[in-house]
C-alpha cells in the first residue's frame, strides 16, 4: 500500500462549504470579533459573559449545519485505510464534530471540542450542548463560575500534542487541507514533517502561508479536491 500511515490535518477551510465561517477570509470570524476578547484568557477573566455568549453563538450555529463532501471522503479514507492495515490519523484544529459526523473513526481535537464544556477550576469535563452562563456550577468540583467552552485559547497550549507527533513521526505523508497556515504549533507541522523526510501537500482553496514548505498542493474548493484526491488514493492502493 502506498501511504500506509497517512497524517491530516484540517481548519476552517474543511467545515467552510457546511456554512461555518472561517477566522481569517474576508468577512471570517476575525474580521468581526477581536480575537483578544473572545478567544483568550485574558480575554475570559475581563468579561466571561460576552466570552460565553460568543461560544453560544457558534455553538448554535455548529448545530443546524451538516458534514460536507470532504468530511465525509476523509471518513471513507480512514475506514478503508484500517480495513487494509493502514492507518489515517484526522487532526483537526476544528471545533465541530463534523468529520465524526461525516464518517471519521477517530479525531484529534487539538483545538478543543465545542460541544464539550469543561471546568476551569478542576478541569472537569463534559459533553454540553447547551448555552454556558457565569452562573452555573460545575457538576464534578461543585463551584460555581468556571464552567467554559473546551476549547483552546491563545496562550493555552493545544491539546494531544505528544500523540500527534508520535503519530506524524512515524507518517509517510503528511496532507494539510483548508488551513492557513498561521497558528502554531500546527502551521509547524509540515517543517516537522519535511525535517522527518515525509512528503507533504496541501489542499486549500488557495496558496496557504506556508505554501512553499509543501512538495505538492491542490487548489480548490475543499468539497471537490478532497474526493477527488481520496478516489486516487484508493485507486492506486488497489
Ligand atoms: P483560517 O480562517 O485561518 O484559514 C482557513 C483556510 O481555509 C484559508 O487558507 C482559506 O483559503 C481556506 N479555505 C476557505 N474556504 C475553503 C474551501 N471551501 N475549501 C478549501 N479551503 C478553504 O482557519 P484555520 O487555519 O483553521 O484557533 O485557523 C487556525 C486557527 O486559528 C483556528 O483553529 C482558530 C483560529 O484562531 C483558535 O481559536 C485557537
């Protein structure tokens, strides 16, 4: 099997055709909210309200949307993958579950989950589809005011980290689809890659930032490049 041990990594750019916005693009999330405020502790212990209201938005916005073409073509990848003794390891820096939703066995959510909230004081963590207030109390501790949404901050470290680069250390090919290429540590991983001999490519509607560290890239829309490049993969592998 070509590629028998496949590492990919997504953003924004994946969940973008199921009608989430991405941070970056025109009119993206960062155009219309300061990243400082909402996305940062800093940010949380000013004003942990407008923090949480922010995360109930998009919460609620994850919810009425579905899984596209290229989710639901990486689930195929993996699953085939594993039935052939291969593996595809899906990390993602999304906080939606549409590739579990698409199909996907497994998936690194090195950004946090959005439909978990965890507690800030003991860390206790749970699955919450619900709104989060500063008034709710955390069902593990029993204190009230900590309760936030589990995902990463700027300034907090992402999560999995010793298990994503075992998995890409030990990867022959590294596949980066619909991010850009600006937050590290996963803007990082193609170098790591590159420095361990892997080939790597990207898939993204247009040159990333870090465009020139890649072997190869597909242009394009995520819902069509990813199909289209998940066929050949299974094609080739036979
Ligand atoms: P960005 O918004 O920075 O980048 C999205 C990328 O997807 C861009 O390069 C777009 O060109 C590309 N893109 C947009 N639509 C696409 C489509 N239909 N098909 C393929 N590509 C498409 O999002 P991320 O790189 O994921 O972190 O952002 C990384 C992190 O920054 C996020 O996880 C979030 C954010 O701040 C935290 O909140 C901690």
């Amino acid at each position: 099997m070509i590629a028998k041990r496949i590492f990919i990594l997504t953003g924004a750019g994946v969940s973008a055709e199921s009608g989430l916005s991405t941070f970056r693009d025109t009119g993206g999330i960062w155009s219309r909210y300061k990243l400082e405020e909402v996305a940062s502790i800093q940010g949380y212990e000013n004003n942990p309200a407008f923090v949480l209201e922010f995360y109930n938005m998009r919460r609620n916005t994850h919810a009425g949307v579905e899984p596209n073409e290229a989710h639901i073509a990486l689930g195929q990848l993996q699953t085939i993958w594993a039935e052939r003794g291969g593996a595809v390891t899906i990390c993602t820096q999304n906080v939606d579950n549409l590739h579990e939703r698409g199909g996907a066995l497994s998936v690194i959510h090195m950004h946090g989950e959005i439909a978990k909230a965890r507690c800030h004081d003991c860390g206790g963590l749970a699955p919450y589809d619900g709104d989060l207030s500063p008034n709710m109390g955390c069902g593990a501790c029993g204190r009230t005011g900590g309760m936030r949404p589990h995902v990463v901050w700027f300034g907090e470290t992402p999560l999995y980290m010793d298990e994503i680069y075992e998995a890409l250390s030990s990867a022959d090919l590294f596949v980066s689809i619909g991010t850009s290429g600006n937050v590290y540590p996963a803007a990082g991983f193609v170098s790591a890659a590159r420095a361990a001999g892997i080939p790597t490519m990207e898939i993204n509607l247009e040159p990333s930032g870090n465009a020139e560290a890649f072997d190869l890239a597909r242009y394009g829309k995520a819902s069509e490049q990813v199909p289209a490049w998940v066929a050949e993969m299974v094609a080739i592998a036979g």
